[in-house]
C-alpha cells in the first residue's frame, strides 16, 4: 500500500485557535485540500506538545499541497499561534495493518 505521512510537532498553549484556524482551512479549501486525513493530538507526557498526523494518497500530493500558496498563507499564520517553529516528519507508508 503506496502513501505518505507527513507528521508536524507543535508546541504552543493557544491549540484552540491552531484547530479553530485548521478547520476554517478546511472548510475555505473544500475538494482543493490533497490531505486525505489530518489528526490533533496532544501528547500527555509533555504538556503544550502536539502532533498532527496528515495523510496523503503519495509524497507527490504532499508536495503540490506544501508548494500551495494557500498552504503556505495557513502556515504563516498558525506560525503566530506556535512557541517555536513546528518539526517535521516526512514519512513513505510502508504497511498499514487495520485492527
């Protein structure tokens, strides 16, 4: 099964307004997004720490959406919302096992 994660670690104390602006993106963006899935998470062992799961069909897709000025406009405001800037994994899914 050919696809591609991109994972981006957060750190911030204004999430809501992260995942208040993600959605609006979302919402703005419609049948645009190349995104087949996107996840928040919060990591409980370290407070402030989040990580968002993107999935896409290949890495291919991943680059139009990075090389995306609408993309790059979103990261430039949820930059304003981050303590630091965010960390990126760029991952080729190998195997996906459904439980």
């Amino acid at each position: 099964m050919a696809g591609f994660v991109q994972i981006m670690e957060l750190k911030t104390s204004r999430i809501d307004e992260v995942e208040a602006m993600s959605k609006k993106m979302q919402e703005e963006r419609g049948d645009t997004l190349l995104a087949t899935k996107g996840t928040v998470t919060a990591d409980r062992d370290r407070p402030g720490y989040y990580l968002v799961i993107v999935e896409f069909d290949s890495y291919e897709e991943a680059m139009k959406n990075s090389n995306d000025p609408a993309t790059s406009k979103y990261a430039e405001q949820m930059g304003a919302l981050l303590e630091q800037p965010p960390k990126f994994y760029n991952l080729d899914v190998r195997l996906v096992m459904e439980m």
